[in-house]
C-alpha cells in the first residue's frame, strides 16, 4: 500500500523530553520533594485544562504559583517551562527525507506555550505541513475524535496515513481509528518500520 500521509507525536519522538527538569527546579527551589511538586505540575485539575486549551497559560502559572507559593515571575516560568526541550536529529534527518514525498503532520497532546516553542525553537519543525494540537482543538488522544480530525485536516483516508507515537496506549488508539501505527523506539528502528511498509527513506 502507497501511503500519502505521516502523523507524527512530538514528545518521545520528535523532540526529546526532560519531564522532570522542571520539577527538580522547582523542588530545589523550595526545599519540597519531588513527589509533592510533581503532583501539582502535572494535577489534571490544572494541566488538562492547559492541554484542552480551556485556561491561558498565565491561568496555569498563577495555578502552579499559588499551590506551590512559587517565587518566580511568569517569564523565569516560561523559559524553564519550555527548557525541557531537544530536537531529536536523527528523526530531524528522517523527516527531512520523508517531507519531500509525503505529508507530515503533528499530532500532539500539549499546551499553547511548549506548542509556539517547538514550532519555533525546534529546526525540524519547518517539515510539518499541518499542526492538529489538543490546547488548539480541545481534544486529547486517546479520544476517537483528534485522529478523525486529523485525517479530516489532512484531506486522507485512514488507510493512507501513518501515525508514529511512543506511548503504547496512544499507538493502540491510532490503530482503533483505522490508522496504521507503530510505536517509537529509536529513529533507526522508525526508518526499518517505515522501509517494511513501504517507504523510499
């Protein structure tokens, strides 16, 4: 089968994350554990607001600051919010070959601040040709709904696309959609799957 068109997630697979970064930050910061910092940052009351897009960023921030009675400005915030970040260039250079035969989108649970970093820090971003977000769509994977938009924005059948993730669980969701999807291991390994399918990379 000739596939048209590669959705790709960004964390674990496009850029690489330092999750816990910010809150060894946070917690050296404060004198508090880990485990207590963490447990605010990533609170669903909190975060899965930010990821739908139903809360600024600065609604997160003032979240985080009062819960934590955190000492930072907003901007000190956003750049160790966004300081967790690092392309990854072997899958930089995967996507540089794929981009010129095929669509490349983003699929992506993530909030609008990491979301303007990468679209503009991170240089492999130039290759996407479309962006489907869930701060952007108020949707999150696993649910049915942000694949079916994203074959929608794409213009493609679900049989003509490729999903890439590495979290088992959202793989096995693409897959329920109809799409075919492998999980991401190492770009080496990506670049075998996608050979076995077919792929000129």
């Amino acid at each position: 089968m000739a596939y048209s068109h590669v959705i790709f997630d960004l964390g674990g697979v496009v850029v690489e994350v330092e999750s816990d970064r910010l809150v060894y930050q946070v917690a050296a910061l404060l004198g508090r554990s880990f485990e207590e910092v963490q447990a605010v940052v990533y609170h669903q009351e909190l975060l899965l607001p930010f990821e739908l897009g139903r809360i600024t960023p600065r609604a997160y921030y003032d979240g985080l600051r009062d819960k934590l009675n955190l000492p930072w400005s907003y901007e000190q915030f956003v750049r160790a919010w966004n300081g967790i970040f690092n392309e990854n260039r072997e899958v930089a250079t995967l996507l540089e070959r794929l981009h010129a035969r095929h669509r490349l989108l983003v699929l992506s649970n993530t909030n609008t601040l990491h979301l303007a970093h990468i679209r503009t820090m991170i240089p492999c971003a130039i290759f996407f040709h479309e962006w489907i977000a869930s701060c952007d769509v108020g949707l999150r994977k696993p649910d049915p709904e942000i694949y079916r938009l994203a074959l929608q924005r794409a213009g493609a059948r679900a049989g003509a696309a490729v999903y890439i993730d590495d979290r088992p669980e959202l793989v096995e969701a693409g897959r329920a959609a109809g799409l075919t999807a492998l999980r991401f291991e190492t770009a080496r390994r990506l670049e075998e799957d996608l050979r076995a399918l077919g792929f000129n990379v």
